[in-house]
C-alpha cells in the first residue's frame, strides 16, 4: 500500500475538477492539490458537449430572464436560491474562461457572439464553434498547469471514500500502470466525477462515464438526489447514440418525420416557424424533455424513418449552407459524415433520442457541501438543485465553472484549518478494501461482466426510460436487484495487475449498478409526471401537492430507502410550463 | 453466413510476456464497425484480457489513437470497411512511445512535453474579469485556430521520426501547442515560450518530414507550426545578435 498525504484530493479531472484545483490553489497557494483521474484530464467527458455555455450578457437580457428560463424548463424541482446564484455568477466565469485562453467565438466587431438554445428565450449561449466542452476542458487543464501546488495523479482509479470519526479522511485508489492501491489522506475530498449514463444502452456517453463518485459517495450513507430525472438529449446518432448538438437547431436546423413534416408543430411547439428563422422557445428550441418525448409518440405512430441503424427522424440543415454549416458546425459535419455517411450539407441526418445526462446526483448543499462532513461534490455527479426535473442545454458546462470554483474554495476554507488526519490512522481500513478489490480480481464465479452490463443497460432503457410504465418500471427494480446479486458471482479471466481493464471495468460495473438501482427505485416512488420523468400511464399530471419535493435514495441492505426534501422555492410560484405559441401569450399577459 | 474481418492485435503483459506478440481474432464484419467497436467485440465476446484506451467514440477525447496497418490512427474513427481489400487488419501500441501493455502506450513523456511550454495565457498584466472580455476579431482567432484543436491523442509523435529517435524532443504537438499561444492576440508570452522553441529540443530538431500533419486527425498541422516556430526564432537570433552587437546584454 502506496501512503500518501495530501490538504485536497479532487477524484475527477473534468470542467468541475479542474475548475476546483484551480480554485483552490488559488484561496491558499500554500495547500497542496491533489488532482486524481482514471483518464488524463483532457479525456474527461466535459470534451464531447459541444453547443455551449450559458451566461447572460446581451443588454436586452436579463439575469430574470435566465432564472425564470432555468425554473421553469426544470418544471419547478430546482432550487431557487441555487439557480439564483449560479444565474448571478455564470457570466463572470465566462469571462474568466475567456481570460484563460478559452476561444469563445466572437463577432466581426471582436465581442462575445451568443447562440439561441433550447427552453431560453434570449440568446446567451457562449460557444467555442460547436467544441464549446473541448476548449473549455482543455483551457482549464493548460491553466491549471501554471499552479505549481496542482499535483496530479493520471491514471489512478478511485475505490473508496475513507472515513474517519465520521468525516471524509481521504480516498483510496487503484495506480492503473501498476495495479498496486494507494491510500491518499486529505483534510477535503471533492467528488467531480461526471454522470453515469452508461447504465442506458444507446447513449451520448464515453465510456468512462460509469457514475464512479455517486455510487463511491452512496455506499458511505450519503444520500443520491433526484436520481429519476435523466435527460434523453432529442438528437443523438441511431446506432452509437453520439451526440449532435443542439446548436445545430439553435442555429436554424429542423426536424421532420418520415414524410417530410416538422411534427413537433402538434406538440404544443408550434405554430411552424419560417425556415431559417429558429424563434427561441419556439418549435425545434423547446426544451430537450419535450423534443425526445414528441419522437417517442412519432414512432409509435409509426412515423419515424427507418434506417439501417433503428428508428430516427431527420435533423435537416441544408438551408443553412455550406459556409454557415463550416463556421459553426463544422465538427457536426464530420461526425455525420464519419458515422452515418451522411453530408449534412446535401443531405439531412438521422437522428433519435438517446441518454444524455443525469439531473440528480450526489446531494449537496447550495456551497458543494455534502451530507458528509470533509466530502464536497460538483459537476454533473453532484446534485446542487440547480436543474430541477429538466435541464436546460448549455446550463451545465456554466455550472462547472461556477460550482466547481465554489467547491474548490470551501475545500480550500476547510483544508486551512488543520492539517489531514494521520494516514497511519485510515491504513487497516484501506487495506481492507483493498483485499476486497484484490478479491474481485481474482473471482472465479461463473457470471461474465458484459453480459450483466448490457442487461443492465437495456433494462434501464425499458423500465427507466423516456416514457416509463408501471409494469416495467417495477420489472427494471427487480432485474437490477438481480444484476447486483449476479454481479457478486462474477468470475474474471485476466489476473495480471498492470493495466487490468477488466477488473477495472468490473469495478465501474458494481458503481453503475448501485446507480441503476438508485434511478430505478426513484422512479418508482414519483408517483407523477414532471420534466423528464413521464409516467403516462399511472400517473399523467405533475402532482405539486405531493411531489414538489426532491427525492433522496439512500443505501440500504435490500433495497434503497426513499425520503423526500422540500425544494426551494423563493420568487416563482410553480406554474404550468408553456412553450411555443401558450408561452408567448403568457408572457404578453 | 457472417463475413468475418481477421483482427491481429498486439499483446504484451509486462508480468507475463518478455516481447510484445501478435493474437489474431475474427471479428464479425459490418459496414459500420470501427477499430475501436472490433477491439470491443473482442474484449466483450472472445478475450477479456485485452487492454486498450478508449471513451468518447467521437474522435474528440484523444484516448484511442493505436497503429492501423502501421500509421497512427484513432481507433474510433478508423473503419473496418476501408481495410477490405487487405488479407488482415494488424492493430499495435503507437510507435515510438514505451508499451504499458498490449495497445496502451507509456504517453506520460508527450504529457510532460507539453506542460514545459506553458501552454496558458501570459499577460504582463491581467485584467480584472469585471474589465469584460479582451477583444478578439474573428480574423485574430483565425490565426491559431487550427493550433488550437489538438486533442493530444499523439498521433503526430508515433509519425515522427526525430521523436523516435530522441524523446527528448519536445514533438509536434507541444510546438504546436506553443505556437496556438504565441499566436493568439491576447497573450504576450512568446518571449518567455522562445526559451523552449530555441532550445535543442525545440523547433531545430524537426527534419520538417512533414508525417505529423499527414497522421493528425484534427487538421491541426503541426509542421506549419514548427516551420513558423523556426521563422519566429530565426527573428528572436537576429534581434538578439543585434542586441548584443549593440552592448545590450539583457536581450
């Protein structure tokens, strides 16, 4: 065992990470940084998003405006204080994004340019063309390189949180070049560790997007919050699931059906705007629950296209142009032209709803703060109650920078009291797990991990998924409750210790479980419908008197523990969500 | 029947195998499997042992890049379908970088290449961010854009033969890194970058073969990079010549 000593471990070097490390470098550059990801950090997840980042910074915006934008698209489960806050600080991050190299795109005049985005009704969606997370990600990384008390640890797979009188002490973590485990002790531990929609079959995920800090922070008794509430992203390649950005509507791209027609005009989108003028909040710009929820019913209907690759509808840009297509998406270009031989120039792409991203996570506070005292959490892993039941496109790369500062500031707050505990004092617990890890290494059961991946997966989509029906939903509990018991029968072939993916993938398996179970179990006990969750058949209606609540899972010996937490709710009153033509009107009112 | 594509795959397990070896699989064949989708199917269905990097299947995280057919590709989004006509698709660890283990390349040498450039924005003097954004034209950012879309997937350093043969050789990428900052309207610290591009290990060494433009995925052409690295210090050895010739020592 590897003992190591540290004031912060960030697990996690993504756009929250990093933003973190930075952050925390920053408040006190006398406190030594430890920045410790499975992957480099320029391969984090945050690279893939692509549209943008929201910030408001036209004059005739408002920070009002983003706030309603945000409470509303997330049909009131977000927590108004909270939405407050980042809405007040998003753009000031941008900025400093943008002091640090990052290059947003920019009018001829050399200003700031913005792009309309689904659910806003002004346009205040910063882009880096439509590579918004990969200059984003790759800015912070090179920045954070100039900060000499960043360290960082690449390569190195987290397997457990270590407590000590009850507070998070440290973690532990496999050195993958090796496989040898390494205990590090730290006064703050922040989780920034991505989202976990790997547990859906088709998704716009990487693969190391396996919910490792949820599931490491929901087996310490922390709770998992609003785990239901998983976003379908409505254009996602049929096949792979990879992502098209909702920048290539923003920026006048449409959608029809299998005979031409822009269908979402009979989903209360409408009325049909004009070709080539996308009007926020209108048609193609509402908001993601509602796009993917229209292709479901098209399909069903039996008037989605079908391809070699599955069901899809087709995402039409060519009256954009080919210079207009280059100049903002031209990455769109290649991946359509890479993975469904389709030039988006001369012709439109097919597309489908697939998995995208996780509302919930890990319960925090509105400073980061955890229910374990030491343990903070930010980005897409944490639950800070900004998104509510939907998330608004573009909100969640501004939420890195912003969360991920104020996480890195309280841990840094935190680890200036007092030096980490002695590592000495976490060594019998650590070596403890470690037999546990070593004993999965070497397992010999007669389950293969694949096999209880992709029927975790596809359970997920059956039981979890956009529209979700009683029977499966309580069929997708008990397989999942099934998989876990399978999953302790696991027998792995590679006993080698350097670079063992597969018992790496074994252990990201066991975190992805623990997630399922938390969405599957969260799902059942919302008895309503509400932003992406949609229970048509039991439950049709959003049910505020019942359910205008969080919900918190905690880890229990069968099954999860459900519990309920009052949302925040300052200025806006829950009102019914309306977009297109109803929306319009109800703003003259 | 399924049409079968024969996949041979370097492996090599440092605690087992004294050289790197070759496995050969079959592997279903369909129109849109990429390397990085057989690799899968292999670990998945025939030979869990495999280890490679991946994770974002869009050619955008850097993780995949291996040798196809002996050039560096990413496995992502290199197509079973284009090698058809040959016998087999032979798949290695990138070259001239050490093998951790079967196609997962030691890249941590690339890595620290690329921090010793100072690879962040230099100002002699940072504004406030309630300043507002430093102005930047369209045009001024089209100076280093093409710089600016290295995803450091490495590519270009198993393309380069002065790399292969020094490691100490800080490589396309990281010139190119340099070179995205030295360029950018906004920053102001290619006097203290000069240091490194001048340096043995810097733009000199480059024999302008020109391979890491052919092999990078992302159009980013680290050579004009290089060869613009070398006009930029040719110009910093003549001001500083001059300088001294004019009993200013401090150039």
């Amino acid at each position: 065992m590897d003992v190591r000593q540290a004031d912060i471990v960030i697990v996690g070097g993504g756009g929250a990470g990093l933003r973190a490390a930075i952050a925390a470098a920053e408040a006190n550059p006398q406190l030594d940084i430890l920045l410790l990801s499975k992957v480099y950090p320029m391969r984090s997840h945050t690279v893939a998003a692509e549209g943008g980042c929201a910030g408001v910074i036209q004059p005739h915006d408002s920070l009002d405006a983003h706030f309603d934008d945000t409470v509303s698209g997330g049909d009131w489960l977000c927590d108004q204080d909270v939405v407050d806050y980042f809405v007040r600080h998003a753009t000031e991050e941008n900025l400093r994004l943008e002091h640090w190299g990052c290059p947003w795109s920019r009018k001829p005049d050399g200003s700031i340019n913005v792009r309309a985005f689904g659910g806003m009704k002004i346009e205040r969606t910063w882009f880096a063309a439509d590579k918004s997370g990969f200059h984003i990600l790759h800015t912070l990384f090179q920045t954070s390189l100039k900060y000499p008390s960043i360290r960082r640890c690449d390569e190195y797979f987290c397997t457990d949180l270590l407590l000590e009188g009850g507070a998070c002490a440290g973690i532990q973590a496999i050195d993958m070049r090796t496989g040898s485990h390494t205990l590090i002790a730290a006064s703050a531990v922040i989780l920034a560790t991505g989202g976990a929609a790997r547990v859906y079959r088709y998704n716009t995920n990487g693969g190391i997007v396996t919910g490792d800090g949820m599931a490491l922070a929901y087996r310490q008794g922390v709770p998992l919050r609003d785990m239901e509430f998983v976003q379908y992203h409505p254009t996602g390649l049929p096949g792979s699931g990879i992502l098209i950005t909702e920048a290539a509507r923003g920026e006048g791209g449409v959608l029809t059906n299998r005979d031409g027609y822009r269908y979402l005009q009979d989903y209360g989108l409408g009325p049909e705007t004009p070709l080539g003028e996308p009007k926020n909040k209108h048609m193609e710009l509402g908001p993601r629950d509602r796009l993917s929820q229209a292709f479901w019913h098209e399909a069903q209907a039996g008037r989605a296209l079908a391809t070699s690759r599955g069901e899809a509808v087709n995402l039409d840009l060519r009256h954009l142009g080919e210079a207009r297509i280059n100049e903002r998406l031209p990455f769109i270009r290649d991946l359509a032209r890479t993975y469904v031989n389709v030039d988006a120039v001369h012709e439109p792409i097919p597309v489908r709803p697939t998995a995208h991203y996780t509302m919930g996570g890990i319960q925090t506070d509105r400073y980061t703060a955890t229910a374990l005292s030491g343990l903070f959490a930010a980005g897409e892993c944490a639950s800070v109650g900004l998104h509510g039941a939907n998330r608004l496109g573009s909100n969640s790369l501004a939420e890195l920078s912003v969360f991920g500062r104020v996480a890195g500031e309280q841990a840094a707050a935190r680890a200036s009291q007092g030096p980490s505990v002695d590592p000495q004092r976490l060594l019998a617990r650590a070596q403890d797990n470690a037999a546990v890890w070593e004993a999965l290494r070497e397992s010999t059961g007669n389950e293969r991990l694949a096999t209880i991946r992709d029927e975790m997966a596809r359970a997920m989509e059956d039981g979890a998924g956009i529209f979700r029906l009683p029977g499966q939903m309580r069929q997708t509990c008990t397989k999942v409750a099934e998989l876990k018991d399978r999953y302790s029968d696991l027998g792995l072939v590679d006993r080698s210790r350097a670079f063992n993916t597969e018992w790496l993938n074994a252990i990201e398996l066991g975190y992805l479980l623990d997630v399922a179970e938390a969405m599957a179990h969260a799902a059942l006990a919302r008895q309503e419908s509400r932003g992406s969750h949609q229970r048509p058949e039991d439950f049709p209606q959003r049910d505020d008197a019942q359910f205008l609540k969080h919900s918190l899972v905690y880890r229990a010996a069968d099954a999860p523990r459900l519990d309920w937490q009052d949302v925040v709710i300052t200025r806006s009153q829950p009102a019914e969500r309306h977009y297109g033509a109803a929306g319009q009107q109800e703003n003259k009112s | 029947m399924t049409e079968t594509v024969t996949v041979r795959v370097q492996r090599y397990r440092p605690e087992e195998d004294t050289a790197p070896w070759e496995q050969s699989f079959e592997v279903p064949y369909s129109e849109d499997l990429s390397i990085l989708d057989a690799l899968n199917q292999i670990k998945d269905q025939q030979d869990p042992t495999l280890s490679h990097r991946w994770s974002c299947r869009m050619a955008i995280c850097g993780s995949c890049g291996v040798m196809v057919n002996n050039e560096p590709k990413l496995s992502c989004k290199t197509f079973l379908r284009d090698y058809r006509e040959q016998a087999a698709v032979t798949v290695r660890a990138l070259d001239n970088f050490p093998i951790e283990r079967d196609l997962v390349s030691d890249i941590s040498g690339f890595i620290d290449h690329l921090e010793t450039v100072q690879p962040w924005l230099i100002r002699s003097e940072e504004q406030p961010v309630s300043a507002g954004a430093y102005p930047q034209t369209p045009e001024q950012m089209q100076r280093y854009a093409a710089f600016s879309q290295c995803i450091n997937c490495g590519l270009c350093y198993a393309a380069c033969p002065q790399f292969g043969r020094d490691p100490a050789f800080l490589g396309p990428g990281a010139l190119a890194l340099a070179q995205r900052y030295n360029l950018d309207s906004r920053d102001e610290g290619a006097a203290q970058r000069m240091q490194w591009l001048n340096a043995g290990e810097g733009v000199w060494s480059c024999t302008f073969v020109g391979y890491c433009s052919e092999v990078c995925p992302k159009d980013v052409d680290p050579a004009a990079a290089i060869n613009r690295g070398k006009v930029a210090s040719d110009i910093n050895y003549a001001v500083n010549l001059l300088n001294i010739l004019r009993g200013k020592d401090d150039a």
